[in-house]
C-alpha cells in the first residue's frame, strides 16, 4: 500500500468540502455537500470545515457557515482570483497538511475533479469519484462510499483502509441541500498564502463565462435516448411548451446530438423534477439514476419489454415519432383552454 | 515532438450484464473497443501531428489479447503502441493507473504532450488526467475542445469547456492534455496503413520491470481503494401503470397527468 503523507492516526476527526463559487454565491453542489458532510459531522461527532480560495472570500465565508459549516478555512490573495490548478493545488495542500482531516469531499465538477485528481496523487491517497452515497463508520473514522458499478444497478463498497484524507468526489445533484440559518456561528481560519506569479504556469488568455444550463434545478425534463434517433428538435419544442429542459442519455450525447452537461444519469447530472418524460430509453440502470429522484416519471418506448417501464410511473407502449407530435397538439389545445 | 495518447481498452458498455446472484460483471462475450471518449483524444493527437509533425505513440495498460483493439489506432495514424502489461500491474485504481501510466510515459523519454480521453466508459472516473500531470510533474489542460501549439516558445494552448462557457488557456510544454468527448470526428482507419500497422513489428509490450515500477505502487498492492462489498442499488417503487387507447387518446392522458403534476 502506498503510505498516504498522513494517516488515520494523525488525521483530524473532521470533514473539509472544497467550495466553489458561481455568480450568484456559493456553488449549488457546495451547498449540497455542506449538507451532506453536516449530517455526517453529526453522526460522526466530527467537525464540518468549508475550504475557500478566491481573492474576497468574506461574504461566501459567512454563506458556508450558514449552511452548516464549523469552521471555514479560507485562503485569500489575488492570485487566487480566477482557478488555476498550479495555484489552487498548491494553496489547498499546504491546508491540507496543516488541518489534516479524515475525510476531503469535491463536487465533480471541471476544477473539483482537476483538483481532486491532482491532489489524490501529491497526498498518495485514494479518490472514489461520482459516489451516490457516503457513510462514516463509527469508531474507526472509516469512510465508506457508493459507487455504482457498471450497469445493472450494482453498488461497489469502497473505502480506503488507513490512508487520510478520504477523498471523494459527488457530481451534482446526488445529495439535497437545505436552506440557511444565518444565525449559527462558525469559526474563520485565515490561511496565509504565499504565492508568486512564478508559481503559476497556467495563463488565461480569455475566459468567457456563460450561465450554463442546470438540469438539477429544472422542474421538468424531457429526455431522449437512442430511440429518438437524434431529432431532438421535437423534444426542445415539447420543452418550450412546458417550461421544461431537454436531456439524454450517453448514448445520443456521445454522438454529438445533444450537449454534455445535458447527460442524464450516473455519468451525467442525477435530476428531481416534478415530471421526467423518458423518450425512446430503454432503460440502463446508468440512467435510471438519473430520474430516481423524479417525483412522476413517463416513459414512452415503443419495445413493452424495455426496463424503463419497471422504473415509470405511467407507461406507454408506441413509436415516439408519432405520440410527441400528437403530444404537442393536445398539450397546446389544453394550454389555451386553461388561458 | 512526442505525442503519447492513453488508451483503455473497455467492454462494450450496452453489452455488460451482471450477474444477478453473484453481483459479478458478466465478462463472457462481451466484445471489447477501445474506449470513445480515447477516440477523441487520439483524434486530437493525429490532427497535432498533421500539422506539426512527429511521432504519436499509444499506451496502454492490459493484456496482449488487447493488441489489435489498440492497432486499429495505428491503422488510423499512430506509430507505435507500448502496452504495460504485467499481472502485477492489474486491479490498480487510480493512484496506480496514473502512476503505472507515468513509469511508461517516462520510458518514453522526451515526450511533449499526452492527451487522455476526458473520462473512460466503465470507470467514468476522469480523474487520470490530471493524475497523471502529477506525477509527471507536468502542466495540465483539462476537458480541452481544441488545442494549438507554438512549438518554438513550447507553449500548448486549449479551449477548457466549462458549464456553458470556456477559457482559453495556456500552459508550457510538456503538458496533459484531457480532451472533451465528442469534441472531434475520430478519422477511419487508412487501408493503405493496414498492413503496416497490423504487423506486430508496431507493438512494444514492457512488463513492470521494465519500467522501473516500483512494486508498492501498482496494481492492487499500490491501490489504496478496496471494495469492500457489494449490493444492489435501491430502486423507487413506481407505479407502472400502462395507458391504454388510440395514439391521439395516449397523447391527451399523458398531457393531462402532465399538467395535472406540474
């Protein structure tokens, strides 16, 4: 076993979550790992810290703390002002060492899986990513997480033996976060960073942000799988109707007819809309992850022994060519007698 | 240059099964592919060398059974394949693959970029890439769409996709470079290549000593993830109800309960 720089007998009995920032505060997948490692902290009798790099923290610092951190170790300086992984790498290691805690969770995102990955490597440690769920055992500080294997809907235990941190890495939408409570307190660790500009080997040239599109926040969603053969142009007309995103599966994502971060499923986005219409799915448990937290799922196959109808609420055996145009009328005829 | 492409061989994803007893991966009869995402990342590769020559070699980690999934690259444009192949180096996670990778890559000696694919089809972990930089000790550009070189200042630049937008970044060589799936239209094999790439004169394979790997570090024994158990997913109860009536009347019902829960 390669020996990780610290182990599980000088690892601190806490929980760090690596926060990342989008326009309007802290990322939606922090939050939901606050979450999570709040409820863990709390099972464990261990403490929950929040890691911050940026160039003004203070604000985020104080959101972190309201949504379930202890303590917020934050590392402030210009350099820090935009991701850069020789930069943010290094500012989180030297941390890393210096709080040593059991457990390191990232969202699986660009920069969290960059940073993860990297990290996993100078601290000789293990990284489960994509995990669906996280466990603490009690006593040995132990961090058991869920993968979900390859297809079939069969989860793989895995845990680290004496290797610290325990990192992992959960995309977004798999845990649910809960709202803020401005009143409680937190303690503010302000890591002093030393960075030159020669530390950092990556320029940015140009950075051009746009509000991409969050499935994980849509109340409904209308996805395609190979049995649509590519037109989701009917599925974004449907969508406009209904104030809905367009999703798929791998399969159409992979051949280009529809846009990654549009993915549904375990190597995609997990969703909980109110209505997830599965259009032509068969239904690979790699999906399936994906809508199990709809609150009504319809599926639509033409083949009645698909296995999405084992996971639909309302089923429908027929050629989606001709029920989403006939879907189309009726939702738009029934939409102006409601007006 | 030197371009160095990682390549896994995968099962095909739609043709795994899993045993319902055992929870065990249902190997026999399933064909193999080289990995999709891979796909792109050799295509990123060939299109650096059209345009600033050089050599593309390929490694990988597996069996020599996985030889010919990997010629097929050749036949596209590659040069040569190096295959890490040794029973010790099997089981490995991430922390061993990317070191195993490494060992090879050093082999290599003066290489100037390695691409990945962005994730690989059966692991989905898509945490090598920026694993490997580290123990390359090399500059990363992760989920890159596309890249461009200035070779005379040995600088790589690449468009890093990112949520709904992108930067452009740029790192100095050698550098990993991760490249988004779909990004690009991997090219076919060339015929007239055939031949020449299928003859096993295009293959190096080079057990653990060969690279130098230091035994703690790979495989099983260099892998600190263990599974530890298995079970089955919890799976929501639905209703399975199955709507009957002409295609117009399914159409009304399903826009009924449509708007009924919305």
């Amino acid at each position: 076993m390669p020996l990780s720089l610290y182990n599980a007998d000088n690892a601190d009995q806490s929980i760090w979550v690596y926060l990342e920032r989008d326009r309007d505060g802290l990322a939606g997948i922090s939050l939901e790992l606050l979450a999570k490692g709040r409820q863990l902290a709390d099972q464990a009798g261990w403490i929950l810290g929040g890691i911050l790099l940026g160039s003004q923290n203070s604000e985020l610092c104080r959101a972190a703390i309201a949504h379930g951190a202890d303590e917020i170790w934050s590392a402030e300086h210009v350099l820090l002002a935009d991701f850069t992984i020789d930069a943010y790498s290094r500012v989180m290691f030297e941390m890393i060492l210096k709080g040593m805690p059991g457990v390191l969770l990232f969202g699986a995102t660009p920069d969290g899986r960059d940073l993860a990955g990297c990290l996993a490597v100078r601290l000789r440690t293990g990284l489960n990513a994509d995990c669906t769920g996280l466990r603490i055992r009690p006593g040995s500080g132990e961090l058991v997480c869920d993968v979900s294997g390859f297809g079939g809907g069969v989860l793989a235990l895995i845990e680290m033996g004496l290797n610290r941190p325990q990192m992992a890495t959960v995309r977004p939408g798999v845990f649910s976060k809960f709202p803020p409570d401005w009143n409680r307190a937190g303690k503010l660790i302000e890591f002093p960073v030393l960075l030159k500009e020669a530390d950092i080997q990556t320029r940015i040239i140009e950075k051009v942000s746009a509000e991409g599109v969050d499935l994980t926040q849509a109340s409904l969603i209308i996805a395609g799988g190979r049995g649509i053969e590519g037109d989701f142009e009917t599925l974004r007309e449907l969508a406009d109707i209904l104030e809905g995103e367009v999703g798929g599966t791998r399969p159409p994502v992979d051949d280009g007819y529809i846009e990654r971060e549009r993915q549904i499923g375990q190597t995609g986005v997990v969703c909980s809309p109110k209505i997830a219409i599965c259009c032509g799915i068969s239904g690979a448990f790699h999906f399936i992850v994906g809508v199990e937290k709809a609150e009504v799922v319809i599926a639509i196959n033409s083949d009645p022994g698909a296995p999405i109808f084992e996971h639909a609420d309302y089923c429908v055996v027929g050629d989606v060519r001709t029920i989403l145009p006939l879907l189309k009328e009726s939702l738009q005829s029934q939409l102006v007698e409601e007006i | 240059m030197i371009s160095v492409v990682c390549v896994k061989v995968v099962p095909k994803s739609e043709e795994i099964r899993v045993d319902p007893d055992t929870m065990m991966l249902i190997r026999e009869g399933v064909r193999s592919e080289i990995n999709p995402p891979d796909m792109n990342a050799l295509e990123m590769a060939l299109s650096a060398k059209d345009r600033y020559g050089g050599q593309v070699y390929i490694i990988s980690m597996g069996p020599p059974a996985f030889v010919p999934f990997l010629q097929a690259g050749v036949a596209m444009g590659a040069d040569h394949i190096y295959l890490l192949s040794d029973f010790t180096l099997a089981g490995a996670d991430t922390l061993a693959t990317t070191y195993t990778l490494s060992k090879g890559i050093r082999k290599l000696g003066d290489v100037d970029l390695v691409f990945c694919g962005e994730e690989s089809s059966d692991g989905a972990t898509g945490q090598v890439p920026s694993g490997l930089s580290e123990w390359l000790n090399f500059a990363g550009l992760t989920l890159t769409t596309e890249t461009a070189l200035d070779i005379e200042s040995g600088l790589a630049r690449g468009r890093r996709e990112i949520g709904g937008g992108y930067q452009i970044l740029e790192v100095p060589l050698p550098c990993v470079v991760s490249v988004k799936t779909a990004c690009n239209e991997p090219r076919f094999m060339d015929y007239e290549r055939k031949e020449w790439a299928f003859d096993r004169e295009r293959v190096t394979i080079w057990d653990a000593e060969q690279i130098d790997a230091d035994p703690d570090l790979t495989g099983v024994k260099g892998s600190p993830t263990v599974v530890s158990g298995l079970s089955q997913a919890p799976v929501r109860n639905r209703k399975k109800q199955f709507l009957e009536g002409s295609p117009a009347e399914i159409a009304d019902q399903i826009a009924e309960i449509i708007l009924q829960n919305s």
